[in-house]
C-alpha cells in the first residue's frame, strides 16, 4: 500500500504485487519453520548414530576380549 500512497493510482494496479509480495514472504517463513524442523531432526540422528557408534565399539572390544580369553584359557590347558 505504501507504493500505492507515494505514486498514486489504482489500487488494482498494486493489489497483485501485495498480494504475491504476502504469498512470498508466507512461503519464506514455512521454508524457515522446516528448516529448524529438519536441524532439530538432523541432530537427534547424529546422537542416535553416535550412540549407536559406542554400542558398536563396545561390541567390538567384547568380541576382542572374548577371543582374547579363550586363547588364554587354551594357552593355560596346553600348559598343564
């Protein structure tokens, strides 16, 4: 409306422009609610793969462990 005061004229001759001017800055502000929707999402898949990530280290060093032990367990019996 502030164009339509400062040049004066029809109102037809602006109501198109505001009225796209208000579809994009609705269309901006959605683009921005999903954007902090998928930050908030992209960090809880980084904890979620993080703490899978420890889970899996501590699968690793279990199995490592457990083999370490019977090789000692067997190295023991050959000894006796």
């Amino acid at each position: 409306m502030s164009a339509r005061r400062q040049t004066g004229g029809s109102r037809y001759l602006y109501d198109s422009f505001e009225a796209a001017q208000a579809r994009i800055d609705a269309q901006e502000r959605v683009f921005e609610v999903r954007k902090e929707v998928l930050e908030f999402r992209m960090t809880r898949l980084e904890t979620a793969v993080e703490r899978l990530e420890r889970r899996l280290w501590l699968a690793v060093y279990a199995v490592a462990a457990g083999v370490l032990l019977h090789g000692a367990l067997a190295l023991l019996a050959a000894t006796q």
